[in-house]
C-alpha cells in the first residue's frame, strides 16, 4: 500500500471505482449516505499521494 486516506461523514461512505488520470493522480468515484439525500454520488479528484486536488 503507497497511502491511505478517508473521506466522508459518519454513515456508510464508500469508494466504487478509482482510476489513474494523466496527471498522475486518482479520479474516485464513491457512494455516500452521510451527505445529501443519502446514497447519493460523489466524484473525487486526488492527487498522487491521495489529497484532494484544488
């Protein structure tokens, strides 16, 4: 394992895909229950040590 980070809330979050972009970061699409109506979908963009991009 290179790193490891956790994002979300309280309630079930959870990652369904990650996908290297060409800037050498991640692109991670995920499911929430703590944000939102619950269930809803989330799109994180992270960089190369799993940081959200700005």
């Amino acid at each position: 394992m290179l790193w490891e980070r956790t994002y979300g809330g309280s309630l079930s979050d959870g990652a369904r895909s990650v996908d290297p972009t060409p800037d050498g970061g991640y692109i991670v699409g995920a499911r929430t229950l703590s944000y939102g109506n619950g269930g809803d979908f989330w799109i994180l963009k992270v960089d190369d040590e799993g940081r959200l991009a700005e």
